[in-house]
C-alpha cells in the first residue's frame, strides 16, 4: 500500500522547472514564433529590470499594469493580429501545424504550476488569437482550427456596403476563452460541432443569418447576454439559429436576447443553470426533448409566439434522502429531527427560486396550449413550494423593527429567507424597542395549509393527472364506510 501511495505521489509531483528548463522552453517558444522572438527579448530585460508587472486570468487573457509592460503589450497584439491574418490565409493545415505544438507547449507550462508561471504567461500572450478593428469581406473558412488558448474576435464579418459574408468555424476547437462580443455575423455563422474550452463570450453578437451551433459543446460558461438573432426588423424574420444536441457543462446565459428568427434548443443538455430572463422572442422558439439540470429561469421573458416545451426534462425536482440538500439555505434544516425522519423521502426544489420559474414554465405552456406541461409545471410548482414558502407545521415570522428620521417603520421578514413576506404583523409592539432590529413577535403564518393539501393532493390524484388514484380512493372509501355501517347495525343475537 505504501508503494503504491509512493507512486500516486510521484506522479502528481509537477517536473521540475529550473532555470535551464525556462531557457529551453522558452526558445522553443522562439522557435515556433519567430516574429515573437524580440518582444520576448524585451519581456526577459522587462524582466531584469523589475519593471514586468502583469496580471493573469483577466478576461480570459494576460493583462499588463506597469507602463513599460502596458506599450510591449500594445505593439505585441498588432504583431499578433498580423501574423494571426497570413497563417489563416494558409487553411486549417497551416494553422493547426502551430497551433498543435503550441498547445502542447502550454500544457507543460501549465504542468510545472508555480515554478512555470512567468513561463505560461509568456506563453498565453503569445498563444492568445486577437482579431480587432477588422471587417472582413468574404467567407471565412476556420473550420477544423484549433486555439491553442484564449481567442478574441472583435471584428465584423460583412458590413452594410457589401453583401452578407458566411464565417465557418465548424468543428473548431477553443482550448481557452473564446471571445465574440458585439461580433456582427452578416451572413451564415457556423459553430457546429465546435468546442469551447473556456468561457464562451457572445455578448451582443448579431447573427443576420443562420446561426448554427448543432452539437457544440461548451465547457465552461457560455454568454449570450443581449445578442440578436435575425435581422434587424422584427417584422420581416429573417436566417435561422440552431442549438440542436449542444451541451452546456456549465451555466448558459441568454439574458435579453432578441429572437426574430426560428430557433431550436431541441434535444440540448443543460447540465447546469440555464438563464432567459427578459428575453423577446418574436418568431418561434422550440425547447422540444431538451434536458434540464436545474429549472430553466424564464423570469420576464416574453414570446409572441409560444415556445414549444415537448418532452422537456428537468431533474432539479427529485426525491430527496439527506438532510442537506445544494441550495444556498437548506429549507429542512430548521425542522426538528422527527419530522426530518417523516418528510426525507417527499420532493422539494433545490433553490428558493424554483416556484416562480415553475410558474413562469407554466404560463408559456398555458400559452402554447400545451395542457400535459401545464399540468407537469404546476405539479412541480407546488412541490418546490415545499420546505421553503410552504412548511408542515407553519412559517416562523420576526418582525423587523426600524426606525429612521421618518418615524417607525414595521415589516414582516420569514426568518427562513430572511426575505419581506405579506403577512401582517400582530399589534402592540413595545414602543422601548430598540431600532433596526429582528423582533420576534409572530410565530406561524400561512403555508400550513397548502403544504399538507399539496400533499394529499398529491396522493389521492397526481395533481389531477390520474385516474386511477381516485377511483381507488372512492372504492377503499366505500368499503370502510361500509365495514362501518355494518358494525354499527348488527342484529343482536
């Protein structure tokens, strides 16, 4: 056993990287970027000097503090973009026939951790693909290209002078951050079968065209907060956009995008949060046998035509077997152990946001006259109700107390959420007591009620979905009560 734990440690130990090892890793780095090889000279006597001051992991890219590392920094990332433009003029052989080496160059830098970091760094600025203050005027063909780290596109693919361009980056692979903020795709943008290593980056990106992302996958969060699908007028819809068998392995945000074009989510994998708040859909929107870690927030948005929900799957609602459970307060923790014991095996939500994105999962089903979702998501709406604005045995409520040059102020707090309920608070507080605190003077509230007859709700009828719980409920009825009423006239003997 103690050999074996030996060489688990051995290799986890990070290769030793001494001064001869940076030297040879840093001519390789010459030799595979000739062009880089000056600014790397001047990185070396920014070094000597004590004057390299930078920054890792700022958007995804390395970021420069003093002045004398702020201008390489500025003369560096021309050099990149120049150099950038004549290796993709080459094709996916060329590009790749760097970016292969370079990746794993990185990966050694990275694997020697502390002791590498200044190499790494150096490394990144280097590896890091920045295209900026371009407009390009015909297709670009990137399919197959791999980024050995972060990559920042900040350019225009078409303008309104020529016709719409198509940018094809299929099957491509982002070993970093990927960067497409306010990117204009006039034309066909292709991302299918891309991955993305890193934050994927597409805050108010424009896609006039058809926007293909079918069997991507992003490995880290992707944002398209604010972009647009479609064109420019609502009225005439116009391209098409396409997330069929993508997979999210972290948080997918799609806040306040616009979608005036068909676009279909369908058999996606959400395998964290998925976010939609405010968005505007004008055309049609298709979440049909997508997959659902957490529940989708539709909090505010709004569909002018309704999104179609077939065979949606969200697993968040389970049957939970511990006593502690993801959310950020656990809704059981404050209940006494007996009914802990009574109430482990009954489904509630994880996350205190559930029932509003239940209910607003409901509306766009009642909208689409989808009437087995409807009753899928009030069936889950009650239940995530559980435990957090509904308890077994009531909710306790403080009162908060608070005084300011406008005289007193009162407000109901649940003290399981610490959040401003509507239940009234009772008369006669003390008028000696001190200000801006929790007083408890109210014990239960409302929720009681809803939570025992959401259950048996639950039991007798599967929330209205089934017939076969009442009809055996009525014939056990029946039988009790005639077991009853027999006994209760039996003929003396």
């Amino acid at each position: 056993m103690s050999n074996q734990a030996t060489e688990d440690e051995t290799e986890a130990a990070p290769p030793v990287w001494d001064a001869a090892t940076s030297a040879a890793f840093r001519n390789e780095l010459r030799a595979l970027n000739p062009w880089a090889a000056p600014y790397i000279d001047r990185i070396e006597t920014l070094e000597g000097a004590g004057t390299w001051d930078v920054g890792d992991e700022i958007l995804g890219s390395v970021q420069a503090r003093s002045g004398e590392a702020r201008d390489l920094f500025e003369d560096l990332k021309y050099a990149i973009r120049d150099t950038a433009l004549q290796r993709m003029a080459g094709g996916a052989a060329q590009w790749n026939a760097w970016a292969e080496p370079m990746e794993i160059l990185g990966q050694r830098a990275k694997a020697g951790k502390t002791a590498a970091s200044d190499d790494h760094m150096i490394w990144r600025l280097i590896a890091h693909t920045q295209l900026f203050d371009l407009s390009f005027v015909r297709d670009c063909k990137f399919s197959k290209f791999v980024f050995p780290d972060a990559a920042t596109f900040d350019v225009a693919f078409g303008d309104k002078e020529t016709s719409p361009i198509n940018v094809w980056l299929n099957e491509a692979r982002f070993g970093g951050d990927a960067w497409f903020n306010g990117a204009r795709f006039g034309g066909t943008a292709g991302f299918d079968q891309a991955r993305f290593g890193g934050t994927a980056g597409f805050y108010g990106a424009r896609f006039g065209g058809t926007a293909g992302f079918t069997g991507a996958r992003f490995g880290d969060i992707a944002l398209f907060n604010g972009a647009r699908f479609g064109g420019d007028d609502p009225s005439a819809p116009a391209g098409s956009a396409y997330f069929q068998r993508t997979e999210w392995t972290r948080d997918a945000n799609f806040n306040q995008c616009q979608i005036n074009c068909q676009l279909t989510f369908a058999s996606a994998m959400f395998r964290e949060a998925a976010s939609f708040q405010s968005l505007v859909s004008r055309v049609g929107l298709s979440f049909a046998d997508a997959s659902f870690a957490q529940v989708p927030d539709l909090t505010d948005a709004a569909f002018h035509v309704p999104p179609r929900l077939d065979n949606v799957r969200i697993s968040e609602q389970q049957t939970v077997t511990s006593g502690h459970g993801t959310a950020t307060r656990e809704p059981r923790e404050r209940l006494p152990a007996a009914v802990l014991r009574l109430t482990r095996r009954l489904a509630h939500a994880d996350h205190s946001e559930s029932e509003a994105r239940f209910r607003a999962l409901r509306k766009a089903a009642i909208e689409a006259q989808d009437h087995e979702r409807e009753l899928a998501f009030f069936a889950a709406e009650v239940k995530a109700r559980r435990f957090w604005t509904d308890q077994p045995w009531g909710r306790r409520v403080h009162l908060l107390v608070e005084r300011g040059e406008y005289g007193r102020v009162e407000r109901a707090v649940d003290a399981l959420t610490y959040a401003a309920t509507d239940v009234q608070p009772p008369p006669g507080l003390d008028e000696d007591d001190p200000p801006d605190r929790i007083v408890a003077k109210h014990i239960r509230s409302a929720g009681m009620g809803r939570f025992w007859f959401g259950l048996a709700y639950e039991w007798v009828s599967d929330f209205g979905r089934s017939l076969f719980r009442p009809l055996v409920a009525w014939a056990a009825l029946i039988c009790v009560f005639t077991a009853l009423y027999a006994s209760l006239h039996t003929e003396p003997a």
